[in-house]
C-alpha cells in the first residue's frame, strides 16, 4: 500500500538566512529520499530561490514563512504553481499580522474579543475619544510570538493617546478587554489537539504569557476550547496549527492568536514530520498515534527532559489486549465522564488535501502595504508626526467578483473545447476536489492541469484561450 520510492513526491526544507528552523531531516526519520534544503536570502533573492527550486525539481516545500517575507512568498508561490507548499501561503495568513487573524475570524465567524482597526488615525482618534475603557492595544504586523511585549492595557483616552504618540502603531489596532481566567494554547496536527495547557497571570496582572510571569499547566482542558481550536484548524485548512484561547470569566471561549508558526517540543514537530509522511506517501507511512490528553501524562515530566525526548509513540486501544489499562481510564469531557481512548474516534486526524485556490490574494488583502504609513513631507507646518495617507479609501477596496459556476456549466464549458470528454472532465474534479477547485486552476495556474492524465500543453492552450474568450 501507498506510493513506492519513485512515485514518492520530493520533498524540500524551506529555510531562511536569520531565522530558527523548525523542521530538519531528524523530523522525517525513515523517509526514503533525498529531501532537499533550499535557502533564502532575503533582499532580491525572490529569482534565485525560484530557480534553485525549479533545478532541484521540488515537489513539496515545507516550512513556515516570517510575517516580513510573507507577501515575497505569495509572488514565489505563484511562479511555482506545481509545488505544494506546507503549510499553504494561504493557511500562513494569520502568521502575518495580527490583523489577518481578525481578518480570517471575521470571514468564518469565529469568536474573538470585538476589534477595531483604524489605517485613518484621525477616525481612530475621534473613536479612542468617545468609548468605553480599558481597551487592548496591540502592535498588528509582524510575527505572533512577541511575548506581550507588544500588548498594552489602557484605561483611558488619554493613556491610548500617550501610547499610539509614542509607539507610532500602524494600522491602530485594539479590542475591547475582555476580564479572564486564563488562556489556553492549543497545538494541532491534522486537526487533532495533540497538546494543550493552560497559561495563567500572576495575580493581580493579566497578560498570562509566561515570557511575563505567567504560569502554565496541562490539566482538564476544558471540552468548548478544544472544539473550537478543531474549527479554526478545519477553516485554515492547517497541516498544523496553534490556536491560544482566552477562557472569559464570563464562561465564553474567543480566539486570541492563531498560527503554523509557535514553539513546540522536538517530539510534536516529530509528530508533525511522521503525520506529513503518511500524507504525502498515500498511506505507506504509519499515521501517527497521538492520544487525546496525552499531554497531561507528558506534562508532569520536567520540561528540560522533554526537550531531549524524541518519537515518542503510543500504543491503539485493543479490547482483548488493552482493555484492562484503557478500558477503565476515565476522564470528565464536558458534563459527562468518558473514557479516554473513545475520544480518539471523536477527533481524528485528517489528511488535509492541497489548496490550488487562493483564498487571500494580495490584491485584496494586503491592507498593510496598499494604506502602508507616509510622511508628509510637503506640510506649510512642520511636524515630526507621521500621518496616514493611504492611496485608496479604506471602505472602497476594488475586489474581483467571485466566479461562481455550476457543475454542469462547468461540464459545458471543457466539453466544447476539442479533445475534452466527460470522462476527462469527471478526472479534473476528482483530482482538484471540487468544481471550484478546477475553476480556481483554470482561473489562476491553468498549467497545474498537467497533472491530470491526458492534459498536454497544446490541450491547456486551448482551455486558456476558451477561459479568457468567456470571461470577456
């Protein structure tokens, strides 16, 4: 079962010069190829990258992507439309700002604290003047991990002035406080909680990070946090995910962060690198076993020894074996007790299939550079404060309508153009997944079709011209 050495996709690390890897070739134990490394170098490195990943005939690239290269790796991606990378520039979009992740909660309804995010700082300023306090401030783009060094608590209109005068914040971003009893990150793998834990504040404080003081553990996790972090991971489409929950006093669960990019111990990117195995070799690596709440057993180990252990495996729940141990471990999920081995079949790991759609292009969503901050350098009067001047308003964006076709006008459509059947038709959609995944191919990287047995270049010329002809 599953692909042989040759069918096998060639896989690549995606590095970057100043920057902590997570993945390396210790990750992937047994994978029977060569894999590939491939560096960048930032600056104007954008061309060499692409040929170096062309020469060495990459078909997988796996590594995350820091916020400021982030909008450099969409242009890569796109002039290499037959490399899968993992995770996906579109799965990485909350890693760049903390204003995609809002973004990305707003689109599919996820809970969050109220947020507001203001490029034009006068409108920000008349808002600050009038609300209620005390509001969140926080610095928006860049990566997700700065400790709380870059989240401020404010109480007033004059303290938020104070702050945005001094930090110069761009866009100003802030949410409402929301009081809780602590936070909770929650790791995925294949949208499965494989590690979770508390994060609390020290008393009288309330940034639970523990960079600030704050304190962790692993214990009863509770059911309404884990299924939310599910979601998230299922609408970011994410091979592997971090979700951090804040847990309201009010009882409520609301996304605070979320992101590919997070610390981890050797043994979860381990996990990771055996789940990508069986992935990507179509079932002929073993899936990793990763027991629910097995991080409450691991988390009473002394960190410093948990970071030396590696490929830590556990056995599946047998009845005639292994009942007398697992058949009798119980544990309260929700309002009820449960025994621990049956929530394995409640959340599953999945095998997260390729995107070949882009879900947040550029053109729409890079708010950051299109109402990037200016210097007016032209002012009668002097001043030393940067204001916004954004080339376009912020309410007025220009956005593609979205095409939307049925399955049959999909069938239609290739139908008519010579050397295109049913048969063929009914191939595409099996191997891209949808029918919008076949338009989005058809739409953004038509060349992609070559993937698909009986799809010759002179053929997709011809699906390229009939494309644009309907579009007009």
């Amino acid at each position: 079962m599953g692909l042989s050495n040759k069918e096998l996709p060639k896989l690549g690390f995606l590095y970057m010069d100043y920057v902590l890897r997570f993945f390396d070739h210790s990750n992937f134990k047994g994978w029977p190829n060569k894999i590939e490394t491939v560096t960048y170098h930032w600056k104007n490195d954008k061309d060499r990258f692409i040929k170096e990943v062309k020469a060495k005939k990459i078909d997988v690239l796996i590594g995350n992507v820091p916020a400021t290269a982030y909008e450099t790796f969409r242009e890569i991606a796109r002039e290499l439309p037959h490399v899968r990378f993992i995770p996906s520039l579109d799965t990485q979009f909350s890693n760049k700002s903390k204003e995609n992740v809002t973004r990305f909660a707003w689109k599919y309804g996820l809970p969050i604290p109220k947020t507001y995010i203001y490029y034009n700082h006068k409108n920000a300023d008349k808002f600050l003047k009038k609300c209620e306090y005390p509001k969140i401030i926080k610095k928006s783009y860049g990566p997700s991990n700065y400790g709380g060094y870059f989240v401020h608590k404010v109480d007033s209109y004059k303290e938020a002035r104070e702050l945005f005068d001094e930090k110069r914040y761009h866009p100003e971003y802030f949410q409402d406080f929301v009081p809780m009893e602590a936070d909770i990150r929650v790791m995925l793998i294949g949208h499965k909680p494989v590690c979770a834990f508390w994060r609390r504040a020290p008393e009288g404080e309330w940034l639970t990070n523990t960079s600030q003081g704050g304190s962790m553990d692993y214990n009863d996790v509770p059911k309404s946090v884990l299924d939310l972090a599910v979601k998230v991971s299922k609408a970011a489409k994410a091979e592997y995910w971090a979700c951090d929950v804040a847990y309201g006093k009010d009882g409520k669960v609301r996304i605070l962060e979320c992101a590919t990019a997070f610390a981890a111990f050797p043994y979860i990117r381990d996990w990771i690198g055996e789940y990508l195995m069986w992935l990507l070799s179509d079932g002929r690596f073993r899936k990793p076993n990763m027991p629910m709440f097995n991080w409450e057993e691991l988390g009473k180990i002394s960190p410093d020894l948990l970071r030396t252990m590696r490929h830590i495996t556990f056995g599946k729940f047998n009845v005639s074996y292994d009942g007398a141990y697992f058949g009798n471990k119980k544990k309260m999920y929700g309002k009820k007790e449960v025994y621990i081995h049956e929530l394995d079949a409640k959340y599953k790991v999945f095998p997260v299939k390729r995107r070949y759609v882009e879900e947040w292009p550029s053109e729409k969503w890079n708010y950051q550079d299109k109402l990037a901050l200016k210097p007016l350098r032209s002012l009668k009067k002097k001043s030393d404060i940067e204001v916004p001047t954004p080339t376009k308003d912020e309410s007025a964006e220009s956005v593609k309508n979205e095409i939307k076709i049925t399955k049959e006008e999909l069938g239609d459509f290739l139908t008519a153009i010579d050397g295109i059947g049913k048969k063929k038709v009914k191939k595409l959609v099996e191997h891209f997944g949808s029918v919008d995944d076949v338009i989005g191919v058809i739409h953004q990287n038509p060349t992609i079709l070559e993937e698909v047995q009986g799809f010759s270049a002179k053929l997709i010329k011809k699906v390229e011209k009939a494309w644009k002809k309907l579009l007009k």
